[in-house]
C-alpha cells in the first residue's frame, strides 16, 4: 500500500512537471511571437514618407515607443484627418471586432465544409473519388478574385429576376457586411483542407484497424467519425497554420475589392509603429488562445503531443 501511495505521489508529481513545461512552452512561444511582432513594427517604421531612417537610433527608439504604448494604452495616439490627436480606442474596436468576426468565421467554416465534403466524399465509388479530387484541386487554383466575381454576379442576377437582394455585395465605412466577405474567404482553404483531409483519410483506410472495424460490421460512416478522424485531426492541426496565413493574405486583398473597413486598413491609414505592434499583437492574441484551446483538446483526445 505505501508503494502505491509513493507511486502515485511521484507520478502526480510527474504530470505537474510536464505541465509546467507545457505552459512555460506555450508562454516561449507567445513572447517569441510578440517580440517578432514588435521589431518587425519598429522596421516598418523606418519607412515614413519623409524617406526612409536606416539608422540604428531610429529602430531602437521605435522599439521603444512601441513598448512604452503597450504598458501605458494612453500613449497610443493618431492623428485624424484635421490633424487633430485623438486616442486609437475611439475607433480601434469596430475595425478590430469586425476582422475577428470575418477571420474566425471563415476559419471555422471552411474547415466544417472540408470535414463534411471528405465524408461525403469517401461514400462513393474509388473511381468517382478520382474525378471529384481532381475537379477540387481546379478549384482550388482559381484566384480569389474571380470566385468574389461569381457570387456578386451571382447576387445581381437574382437580383434583376426577382428584385430581392439576397446580401450586400460590398461594404462601406458606414455598413458593414458578412455574408459575401466570409464565404468569399472560406472557399478556397475548405478545397485545400478537403485535399489534405482525403490524402489523410486515404492513408488511415488502409491500415489494419479500419479492415479489423469492418470485419466488425461497422459502417464507413462509423468508422470515420470514431477512428479515422480521430487519428488524422494531429496531422490536420499541423497543415492548419498553412490555412490560417491564406487567411491573413487573403483579407488583405479582399478589404480593397469589397471596399470592407478590416485591420489591415486601420494599418495602412494609421501607419505608426506603435499602433501596427499593437493592433496586429491585439489580433494575434485570441488566434494565439484558440490554438493553444484545441491543442489541449487534441493532445488529451489523442495522447499525442502537438508541435506549432
């Protein structure tokens, strides 16, 4: 009994140390980013439009300015239109709420309609499974632009028929809309998750245990959603930092052509280094916590450790 209790002792103490190495871990990788960040925003701004500073005393005291202004809030300062200092709080959050909303969202959706077209995928014949992957990999190489084409026309022309609006097709500073820029952004990383997914899915239905699930009277809608999918969600968060930086590089296209109001608008128009740091920081932070959510989920579903 004393053994027992000895064993347990020095295993609880064992998982308490893995665990504070999981979170020392979580938190390297934070500052790391963070840091990242912050020079990176103190480079851009040697570039003004007065020529550009290469000079060492401007980067530093850059960098020094941008962390100045993320322990005192108060110090972030922009100029409006009439020269006029104001804080960047009294606009900052429609901008910032507004990517949030469109960037998850998007994330979000496109991985539940590349799940779902997996699966759907997978109940059909091998040889119409060849076809269909061919046809997704097409799609998947069309520019953002001509999809945004599609749905717009798309919207005009049931417009013209039947004089209903189905969404607006465009924004403005005053409006705000989520249909068109959310399904817009969506579509092409579900088609590159859909492509990751079936090559996964492939390899896991050839392994023992799914022909020993069959051999059970399991069906392939069972064996994926209890085995399979299990098994390749650890491959799958690895290739999503792919889809999350299409994201990023997508919205910054999209904000032009849908004339929509995101933070890398709010970047351009207020170019200061101290406002680039913290408002890309401030948009980093929730994706930050939702990965490190998932990659928790994951590890304890799996008993897999995660790298990103």
């Amino acid at each position: 009994m004393v053994m027992l209790d000895d064993g347990s002792y020095f295993f609880e103490r064992w998982k308490m140390g893995v665990s504070m190495r999981t979170t020392l871990s979580v938190l390297s990788r934070f500052l790391f980013v963070v840091i990242g960040i912050i020079l990176l925003s103190a480079f851009v701004g040697m570039f003004t439009i007065n020529g550009i500073h290469l000079e060492w005393n401007v980067f530093i005291q850059n960098i020094m300015d941008i962390v100045m202004s993320l322990i005192f809030p108060d110090r972030l300062i922009i100029l409006g239109p009439t020269q006029f200092e104001y804080s960047i709080f009294l606009n900052f959050w429609d901008y910032y709420l507004y990517s949030l909303t469109i960037f998850l969202s998007a994330l979000f959706i496109s991985f539940v309609i590349g799940l779902f077209i997996t699966y759907f995928t997978i109940l059909l014949p091998k040889k119409l499974i060849h076809h269909i992957s061919k046809i997704v990999s097409l799609l998947e190489s069309l520019p953002d632009l001509f999809i945004i084409m599609i749905i717009q026309f798309t919207v005009i022309y049931y417009l013209n028929v039947t004089g209903d609006l189905l969404f607006p097709v465009a924004g403005s500073s005053r409006t705000k809309t989520y249909f068109l820029p959310i399904i817009a952004l969506s579509l092409i990383p579900a088609f590159m998750i859909y492509r990751i997914n079936l090559h996964l899915v492939n390899e896991e239905w050839e392994k023992s245990y799914v022909e020993l699930a069959r051999s059970k009277g399991h069906n392939k809608t069972f064996i994926f959603f209890n085995h399979v999918l299990r098994n390749i969600t650890p491959s799958l968060f690895s290739h999503s930092k792919m889809i999350v930086l299409y994201l990023l590089s997508s919205m910054v296209i999209f904000e032009k052509i849908l004339k929509i109001y995101l933070i890398f608008t709010f970047i351009i128009t207020y170019p200061i280094p101290n406002v680039i740091a913290f408002t890309l920081i401030m948009f980093f932070v929730p994706v930050f916590v939702l990965y490190a959510i998932i990659t928790n989920l994951i590890e304890k579903q799996t008993g897999k450790r995660l790298e990103w």
